[in-house]
C-alpha cells in the first residue's frame, strides 16, 4: 500500500474487522475527582514506558469519561478477571446509572490517584495524567504509573466480538521463561 495514500485509504469496515481479529485484555478504566467517579470498558491499552512506567488508554472523545479524566488529572486501568465478564458489559454499555451504582459497590476502593480500583482485578494500574493527545475520534491518554497492584488471576480476553479466557499451551523448551533469558535474547522486556 502506498505510504502517501492519506487518510481513509483503508475501508473504515475493513479496518473494524481486521481489528476485531486482535485479542485483548478487556479492561475497565475508572477516573474520580471533581468531574465525579466514572468508568468505562476500554480494549485500547499498552504500555508506552517501564522508565518512566507509563501507559496509554484511547476513549472515544464524546465519552464522559474523556472529559472526566481531563479534569480529573488521573485514571486507573482495571485488567479483568476471566470471570468478570458481566462488568464488562456493566462498563461497555450505555446505561450510566448502572456504572455509577457498581462503581458505588464494595467491590472497588480509591487508590492514591483516588482513582477507584476493582479489589478482584487482575492487576490494577494507578495514574497520573501525564499527557493527552487527540486523533481522529480519540483522545489518547498517557498515563504515569504511580502504582502497581496485580495477583495470579487469569485475564479475560475480547477477540472478534467474543469473551474467552486463556487455553494453557504446553511450555515449550525452545522458548526462554525467566526474564534474564528474554533480555539476553534482546527483546527488552
């Protein structure tokens, strides 16, 4: 494809199907502050940075929660458990009240950031809003990692409009397990 084709190159169908191909650890990101204690089920986040430890989320701009975190100058990103499928569903749709009444449940607690963290998740990621860019829809939020909380849950995954959990594969022995191994082989992690 020609790199100077510009935007709308690709059919915008193609590309949502093309990317429903693409597993994802389904998460909740939750903000709280003066804007008030919002969340919302977000696939899009990676890490940017472990120096500094950082990540980025992207939320759609007409979502309240964009705004909220905006103002709020912190989010968190609650990676699900693989038996948390219905809060998913709670975050992924339209219903607010809903989300307010879980988020008001005893299943969360404030982080530092006072950002609120779901006590059963598989790691929870505590940030600061350390930039925000816009593109396209999206805002793009870049996260300053204050703190880290993370157990030996499994994650639940979205891939092509369904909900699955990990399958254990076999370990190979062709493939290094410790991290010194990873590093020595050059993949950095």
């Amino acid at each position: 494809m020609d790199a100077d084709a510009g935007p709308g190159a690709v059919d915008r169908g193609d590309f949502i199907a093309a990317m429903r191909r693409a597993a994802a650890t389904v998460t909740v990101v939750t903000t709280a502050g003066p804007e008030g204690r919002l969340g919302l089920t977000v696939s899009a986040m990676c890490s940017v940075s472990a120096d500094p430890p950082s990540l980025l989320v992207g939320i759609h701009g007409g979502s309240p929660v964009a705004a909220a975190i905006v103002c709020n100058r912190c989010f968190a990103v609650n990676l699900l458990d693989a038996s948390q499928r219905e809060i998913s569903e709670i975050f992924a749709g339209g219903a607010t009240e809903a989300r307010r009444d879980h988020l008001a449940s005893t299943a969360w607690r404030g982080l530092a950031t006072g950002a609120p963290a779901l006590d059963a998740a598989v790691s929870i990621f505590d940030c600061r809003l350390a930039a925000r860019h816009i593109f396209g829809t999206h805002h793009l939020f870049i996260g300053l990692v204050v703190a880290v909380d993370y157990g030996e849950r499994k994650p639940l995954i979205h891939h092509n409009r369904h909900y699955c959990g990990l399958i254990p594969q076999a370990q190979s022995t062709d493939f290094p397990e410790s991290e010194s191994a990873l590093g020595a082989l050059g993949w950095g992690l």
